[in-house]
C-alpha cells in the first residue's frame, strides 16, 4: 500500500487508487494519439514550403518549388483541427480529473495541445498570405 503525503500537520493517508481508471487510460491515449499526430502535420508543413535554391540546383539547372504548395497545407490544416479538438478534449478531461493537490498536470498533453493551436495560427495565416498572392 502507497502512503500519500498530506498537509502539513495532519496524518498521512493510504493510496485508494490502485490502478489508472478509465479516464487515466482515456487521457494517456489521447496523448499519444495528438504527440502521434505532430509528425504528419510536421512533414505537411515541410512538404509545402518553397525550397531553398542550391549551388546544385543552379549548376544543374535543375528547377525547384518556388511558392508555397496550398494542397499540403489544406492537409497540415485539417490535421491540426483534428488534434486540436482530440488534444481539447483531453485537457478538459485532464483538469477535470485533477482534484488532489498531489495530483500532477501532464506536459506530454499540453505539448501537443500548444503545437496545434501556434501551427494552427501558423498555416492559416500561411494559406491567407499565399491565397493573396503575396
């Protein structure tokens, strides 16, 4: 049996939890599933931008993308929503759950959950400034 610290001043009291419950399990997998999802939307992101020119390049005579792809960016932008709304979830489960001052907010949740919302704020103003013409 675990013996969980308590205020000060008062008797230390017995773990009850003896296994993660359901909504422990619901909320790691929700973790995992939005730190998984950061790879694609990642590689979208860099699938989309315009490549740098090289020495080969001009050497070659070889042509490279000169703008920003919007298809790629559709997908980076639908991905994001996607995790966005899985990650929101999970954070609201998350501090819903946190009612004992021992208890710890998870940062491998808040890493995807901040990822989405500034590359979310990233693409649409990327898709603004590219569907502009600038």
């Amino acid at each position: 049996m675990v013996i969980v610290k308590s205020a000060i001043g008062q008797e230390p009291r017995p773990e009850r939890r003896v296994k993660p419950d359901l909504l422990v399990q619901l909320i790691r997998g929700i973790t995992i599933i939005g730190l998984l999802m950061m790879l694609p939307i990642l590689i979208f992101i860099e699938q989309a931008r315009p490549e740098m020119e090289s020495l080969f390049d001009r050497w070659f005579r070889t042509s490279v993308q000169d703008g920003w792809m919007p298809e790629f960016l559709t997908y980076a932008l639908v991905l994001l929503i996607i995790n966005l709304v899985i990650t929101t979830i999970g954070v609201v489960l998350h501090f819903k759950r946190n009612k004992r001052r021992e208890d710890r907010y998870r940062f491998s949740l808040m890493l995807p959950f901040s990822f989405s919302i500034l590359a979310l704020l990233y693409v649409v103003a990327t898709l603004l400034r590219v569907g502009a013409g600038t």
